[in-house]
C-alpha cells in the first residue's frame, strides 16, 4: 500500500507524545538538557543537508523568494492560529506552553525535511517504505521528548504529516511518466538544501536563540522546482 510508510509515520508520532505525555515528570533539568541536545543536533542535520547544494544561489533566491511569499501569506500566523484552534478544543493551555506552540514546532521539524519527501517519493515510485519507516523511529522518539517539554500539542502533528507525505507518495506514483530523471534528481539535490537551512533555523529556535517565522520560508521549496524546471527548460 503506497500510504503504508506515510501511516507508520504518523502512528509514531501518535505513540510517542502519548509516551511523553505519560512521563511528563521528567525533572526539568533533564528536559532543559534534552531539548538542548536535540537543538543541537538538529541544526547538524540542517547544516549536513545544506551543504548539499550543487547551485547554492538557486537556494538563496529561492528562500528569499519564498520568504516574501509566506510573509505575503502570513503562514506563520495561520499554522499558529490552527494551533490556537486545536488548543480551545483540547481545553486550557499549560501554564508555560502551549498546544498551539507544540503542535507548530513539532510540525515545522517532522514535515520540513529530505526524509520526508525522499522517504514519500520512495514509497510512490519504488513502493519501498525504508525511508519513512527510519523516519518513524525518529520522529517517535523525538514527539516523545518534544511533548515532555512542548506538552501534548505535539500529538497534532501527526496529521499534517500523514496528509503531506501521503499526498506526495500518491503524487509519486505518476511522477516518473511525466517528469524527466534530470529535473527530479536536480530538484531533489537543491530542495534537500534549502529544507536543510530551515532545519537550522528550527535548531535555532529550539535553542531559544532566533526566532525564524520558519513555516513562511516554506514556499521556498515550491520556488525550488520552479527554478530547477526553468533551468532545464533553458
């Protein structure tokens, strides 16, 4: 079933912030460090898949792009307001954070990634779940320790994950008979990239260091194959 590694995603999700929701005595010191940790390595991983980059100015020009378009769109605003939503169906927030901060932080790092779109494209064209499988294990134990600190907001995020990644797996399944092997290759190249530097402003945030209104910088990635697919037309 092509939606399979899309579904295991999300149920990992699913059990991890239910896991930390149930240790939500964790001493807040270990969380302080916990969260650091994950900061940390996480703008690793940005900075790993930026590096990537065969033609670095397409990836400047398309976050800038990107950027006036969420910002002309308010994305930020809205994925907050949709937190905001889910918080008064839920009931009172925490008195330190959130659901509507977890729901958006957790969303941004399990939704804006290559493993995410890799691991979705896999599983349309090859009809291998590998990818979203390794996916699962780490965005398990991440929702696990996001949601001891974030609180149970991060459950939420599960959904616009299975949406996302199970709408590009579907997609996938016709992609090769109408786009060349070169433009999709050239696209991955530069989209993991540029996904990899909103990864870093996301570890930044985590960190308490920046605050990146990361979800406007997402139509960046659209900006992407629009770029790539001018280049290969020229």
């Amino acid at each position: 079933m092509v939606l399979y590694g899309s579904i295991v995603n999300a149920l990992a999700i699913v059990a991890g912030s239910l896991l930390g929701k149930w240790f939500n005595r964790i001493p807040e010191g270990i969380k302080g460090t916990v969260m650091q940790a994950i900061g940390l390595a996480v703008i690793v991983l940005g900075l790993q898949m930026g590096l990537k980059s065969e033609e670095f100015l397409t990836v400047i020009v398309s976050l800038v792009i990107g950027a006036v378009i969420g910002e002309v769109l308010k994305l930020d605003n809205r994925l907050n307001q949709l937190g905001l939503w889910l918080e008064k169906k839920v009931g009172k927030k925490n008195d330190e954070i959130s659901i509507s901060q977890g729901f958006v932080t957790a969303t941004l790092i399990f939704v804006v990634g290559a493993m995410a779109i890799l691991g979705a494209l896999d599983s349309g064209i090859r009809g291998s779940h590998e990818v979203l499988f390794t996916k699962a294990i780490l965005d398990g134990v991440t929702a696990l320790v996001l949601t001891t600190t974030l609180g149970i907001g991060v459950v939420f995020s599960a959904i616009p994950v299975l949406v996302y990644q199970g709408m590009i797996a579907v997609f996938a399944t016709q992609i090769d008979q109408f786009v060349p092997k070169e433009w999709m290759d050239a696209f991955i190249i530069e989209m993991t990239a540029t996904g990899g530097i909103m990864i870093m402003a996301i570890g930044l945030n985590v960190l308490g260091l920046t605050k990146v209104r990361v979800a406007n910088l997402l139509p960046s990635l659209f900006v992407v194959g629009l770029i790539i697919t001018i280049q290969y037309l020229l």
